[in-house]
C-alpha cells in the first residue's frame, strides 16, 4: 500500500527509493564509514528506509 500513513516494513512497499536503499546498504558495507545521517522533511520516507 502506498499512502499508508506507517512506515513501511518491506522493500516492495517502497516507492522509487532503490539509489537511496542502495547507498545505505554500501555504506553500511564499507568499513571506513562511521557514522550515516538519515535526514529530510517531514513523511518523505526517512523512518521506512531505515527499516
């Protein structure tokens, strides 16, 4: 479902986010990154990709 107002738990519920999925998980994969900041307005999806 698109417009449900939770955030989503699958990535089959996401909606055009595969570079921003894709660049998380490589930083999380590079041992020389640190620290990831997840930011943005407000219900733009921040709280589902990180899921």
């Amino acid at each position: 479902m698109i417009f449900d107002p939770w955030p989503k738990e699958t990535k089959e519920d996401l909606f055009d986010f595969d570079e921003e999925l894709n660049t998380i998980i490589k930083a999380l994969r590079d041992p020389s990154v640190r620290l990831i900041i997840i930011k943005g307005l407000r219900r733009t999806g921040k709280s589902s990709i990180l899921r």
